[in-house]
C-alpha cells in the first residue's frame, strides 16, 4: 500500500509539522510506501510565506 502525506504549511515547527511526523511514522513502521509531498519544501508559491504567518498573530501597539 502507498500513502500520501500531503503538507502544505510555512513553519516546520507548527502542530501542522507535528501532524506530518506522525502521518508518515506509522505506516512506515508498518512497511509501507509513504510519499510525503511538502509543498513548501519544493518552492511552492504560496499567497503566506513564514515570515506573513508570523507577522498575521503579532499585536499591534496603538499609541494613546
């Protein structure tokens, strides 16, 4: 059996990267073939690169 692992997210250290260890360890341990396709590890265009994710959740200072 093949299994597709498809990840698509800008921080490697995320639950998204956490999710796609544990996707890919089992069925390995399991002998299986596992394709991991990670979009951002081969040069996917996205509309958020890393630096846009992290910005998105800074506060913003509103001066009084």
């Amino acid at each position: 059996m093949r299994v597709l692992v498809l990840h698509a997210h800008p921080l490697g250290d995320s639950l998204h990267g956490a999710l796609k260890a544990t996707m890919v360890g089992p069925p390995q341990a399991h002998g299986r073939e596992v394709d991991l396709c990670d979009l951002y590890a081969e040069g996917f265009e996205p509309a958020l690169d890393a630096e846009a994710r992290w910005r998105y959740f800074e506060t913003q200072k509103v001066d009084k």
